[in-house]
C-alpha cells in the first residue's frame, strides 16, 4: 500500500529509540501543507449536538481509566484510508466495510478498548469544515463499539502533509486553525458521550519529507521548532474541546509527541497542554520494538534477552517520567510485531511487552492492517493482520491469549 514504505521508514527512528544528533543541512519541505500567507477561509457554520450529557463517571484518574481500558485494538486502514473523498475511502485500502458484528466480536474475545483511526482532510473543503455524511459515518462506528461497551479512541490520523497541516514556522497559522477546527467540530457531535469516549488529539505529527522525518534529537532545530508548533496545536486543539461543554469539560485527551517517538516524548522540548481539567491528560506514543524483531524485513525472528532489555528500558523510562513522576498515564496507540513464520517468538513477545508495559499501568493498543500471511515472496513487511474482521475471529489465537494472560 501506498503508506507502507512511509511506515517502515518510521519506526528504523522509532523503535530503535536513535537519538540522531545529525547538523542539519536538508531543511523541511517549505511547500508541504498550506502557506500561512494565504488567507484562511473563515470557519464555518458547525452542525452541534445540542447538550444533553449522557451519565459518565468522570472522577476515577486519568492513570485509574487507562488501566480500565485493559487489552486494545486498532481498527487500521479503514476509517484513516484516504484512498476517495467520498464515502468509499473506507473501503479503500483494502479492508472490509466496519459493521457492528465487528465490535461485538472484539468485545466477546476479551478486547476492551478500540482504537479508531480517521482521516479527515480527503473529507472537508477549504475552510476545514468536515463533510456531514463522513461525520455521521464516523459516528455511526463510534456507536457501533461504544454500544458494545468498548472504550473509543478517535483522533487526527493521517492529515500531516498535503491537504492537512504541517508543523513548522511557516505553515504554525494553518496547523494550528487545523487541529483547532477540526477538533471543534468533533467535540460538537461528541460532547454528550460518557467517559469511555477519549480525544487523541494527533497521531504522528511530524516534517513530512523532511530528511529526519522519522526520528527525533534534542539538537535538531527544525525537530524542535516542529515541537513548539505541536504544542500549540494541541493546546488550541484542547482548550476547542474544553470550549464545547457537555461531558467534554472533564474528557480524557491522549496528547501525542513529535512523532509519537517515545524519546521524543522524553526530551524536555515536549510540552504536555494545560488543561481545565484536573487529571484528565494521558500521554500517547509508539513502539514496535526492538525493530530488528517487530518490523524489519528480514531482520531477526529470535525474541532475545538483549529484546528483553530493550522494552525494559523504553517502558522504564516512560514510566519513570510519566507514570511514576508526574502521574500521569501513557497509552502505547500502535504495538505489534510483523509475521516471520514465527509463531512462538511472537507469543513470547506479545507476552512480555504486554506484562511489562501493564506492570507500569500503560494500556497498549495492537495495530492491525488486515494484512497477516507471509506472502509468496517471503517478504515480512507490515504483516500486522490479527483479527478476521469478516468472521470475528483471530488469525493467531494463542497471540491473543498472550496478551490476555499478561493482564491477569
């Protein structure tokens, strides 16, 4: 598909954890996104529910709800696929059309939170203003889950770069009116949900085409630069939501760092937003680690001691800051490892990584594409199917039963 490449290259920073400091000579791809010194079209008139708040228990902490949410999955490449600008591009990269059945299926086998992903920007018109039938179609999935008694993550996926928002000096208007809007006006149609709907406000905000895209380091200005305007675009995008009453004066928002990089989330240039609400903020990031196993092709199909460490360290370190020092929880959104052929391996992984994140109180979130046999070739790449969302079963049961059995 057209993302994996992007993908792959993502995670050699990732999850290897490298911090690069590199001098920079290739600065960011100016061109990307929308010129600040256009003029932005003013908002538009939003549809809103009127307030009439559900019954929710906002008062556990934040750190107490991410330890309800207990084993997650992504609903990936369906909702976030930008293939059409209609209602088709649900269906668009490949992976069948989102049914309640789906959900059910996901909560029988002991999954309680889902993750779903949405593209916005193929779905809007200049001012920002989200088409209605695509609102009521992402709704309509929301229902399904929340109906079922999942908790809900939705967010703002892949709308970094063209047509969305780009995260520099020169762009900082436009990004910033982008994720306020857009998050405006989903808070509008939400505000009434209970407390197991929760705001991500950005996937993996970063320099598209930039030369370190994908990675972070402390010493890179443009990486910094792009840390400030996400800070201000978090900021804007959570003080649109607290604007919008309801139960969202008091929801839960994950806030995500410079490309959802856990190192990046570590450095002292990440700016948690201020909030209204006391203890309602929870940290997202990324790790498909170590890479050599969980994502690169050929890579190792070995699950070692020195793998061990490696999770040992980054979770450590998470919690370390966060968790423990600041009290305040982390969601891994995206975790998986790539089929090698190697079933047990992947049992063995799926069951530390899951026990050692939850020994913290992190929640972790399989990412799932749909793709999950090792095809004719022998490639391994973004082999991340687990879920047969037809027949609402799992490709892998015992991989299931791993990351179960590390709750318990």
């Amino acid at each position: 598909m057209k993302h994996t490449m992007r993908r792959i290259l993502s995670f050699v920073s990732i999850v290897l954890f490298a911090v690069f400091a590199i001098s920079c000579s290739t600065s960011p791809d100016s061109d990307s996104g929308s010129d600040d010194s256009a003029a932005l079209p003013p908002e538009g008139v939003y549809a809103e529910e009127p307030i009439n708040p559900l019954p929710a228990d906002f008062s556990k902490s934040a750190l107490d709800i991410v330890v309800d949410m207990g084993a997650g999955w992504n609903l990936g490449n369906t909702l976030d696929a930008t293939g059409t600008t209609d209602l088709n591009s649900e269906t668009s990269w490949s992976q069948p059309l989102t049914t309640r059945a789906m959900m059910k299926g996901l909560y029988d086998s002991g999954i309680r939170t889902v993750r779903i992903p949405i593209s916005w920007h193929n779905h809007m018109n200049e001012a920002y203003t989200i088409d209605s039938e695509w609102m009521a179609r992402v709704r309509e999935v929301v229902d399904y889950a929340i109906d079922e008694g999942l908790y809900v993550i939705i967010n703002i996926h892949h709308d970094n770069g063209d047509g969305g928002y780009y995260p520099d000096a020169d762009h900082r208007k436009r990004a910033v009116a982008y994720a306020e809007r857009v998050w405006k006006q989903v808070a509008l149609q939400f505000r009434n949900y209970d407390e197991k709907l929760i705001f991500e406000i950005l996937n993996e905000p970063r320099l598209v085409g930039y030369s370190n895209e994908w990675g972070w380091s402390d010493t890179d200005s443009n990486l910094t630069e792009a840390a400030e305007v996400i800070a201000e675009m978090e900021q804007a995008a959570l003080d649109a939501v607290r604007a919008t009453d309801g139960n969202n004066d008091n929801r839960y928002v994950m806030v995500t760092p410079y490309v959802a990089s856990p190192w990046a989330a570590l450095s002292d240039k990440f700016v948690i937003p201020e909030d209204s609400a006391a203890d309602k903020t929870i940290i997202s990031v990324h790790a498909y680690t170590p890479y050599e196993f969980a994502m690169k092709d050929p890579g190792v199909s070995v699950f070692t001691s020195a793998h061990r460490s490696e999770i040992d360290s980054f979770i450590g370190k998470l919690n370390t800051k966060f968790v423990a020092g600041k009290n305040i929880p982390v969601i891994i959104g995206e975790y998986g490892a790539t089929n090698k052929n190697n079933l047990a391996e992947r049992e063995a992984w799926f069951s530390y990584y899951v026990s050692k994140a939850a020994s913290y109180g992190m929640c972790t979130i399989l990412w799932d594409n749909g793709n999950y046999l090792v095809p004719s070739n022998g490639k391994y790449s973004e082999l991340y199917g687990f879920y047969n969302r037809n027949g609402q079963s799992w490709y892998f049961p015992t991989i299931l039963d791993a990351i179960l059995g590390a709750l318990k």
